[in-house]
C-alpha cells in the first residue's frame, strides 16, 4: 500500500523490506523474549521459557483443530466458536523463502520448538 511507511522499502524487493526493516527480522523472539536489541541463542532461550508459561498457544495453521482441544480443556461448548475468515493464499515461491528464513533464523527455531512441545 502506498501510503504505509515501508512502501518505498517494499518497493525496491523483498530482500531490501527483510534487511531495512526491524519488523521483518525475528520479531517473535524479540516480543517473547523482550529483548529487541541483540539476539543470539540465549535471547531464543528466554523466548521458550517465557512462552513455556502460556497457558495454550493457538497455532494458526492448525487452528480449527486448537480451538477444538483448548475449547474441551476449558470445558466450552466448541460448536458456538467456528472459524469464519478462511483465506486460501499462494505459498510465497521458494527464492523467497530463503529470503524470510535468512532474516528470521530465530523465529523459525522457535516455531520448530513448540512445535515439538505441543
């Protein structure tokens, strides 16, 4: 969109949006970890532990599915909670794949972990 403030940056590719923009660059490990000035393995430790305290973690590409099982836990009349915003999206092409993942390294350890924990 034009009017956002990271159109000229988006304009100029993909790879220049992922390197000058910080949002762009293993933003979940910076909010779980609180840490939003230097990562390293350390900072993606903080980010497990913290989210480790989470009560239930709805994972979006599974959510019908989550909503169901935290809807039984909670004991909650599941049928009353339908998911109504379905979009079908084009997978994004594998160039840009390694674009995203060479700029969200953290993030993509973190999803792997919980993941394997849930």
């Amino acid at each position: 969109m034009k009017k956002s403030v990271f159109h000229n940056i988006a304009d100029k590719g993909l790879e220049n949006f992922c390197k000058k923009c910080w949002e762009t660059q293993n933003l979940y490990t910076k909010y779980y970890s609180g840490n939003f000035d230097y990562l390293n393995d350390n900072t993606l430790d903080v980010a497990k532990a913290n989210l480790s305290k989470f009560f239930f973690i709805l994972d979006f590409n599974n959510l019908s599915n989550d909503i169901k099982n935290l809807s039984q836990i909670l004991d909650f009349d599941n049928d009353k909670f339908v998911t109504r915003n379905k979009k079908n999206y084009n997978p994004p092409v594998n160039k840009d794949l390694k674009i995203i993942e060479t700029y969200n390294n953290y993030d993509i350890m973190l999803y792997n972990h919980l993941k394997k924990i849930n």
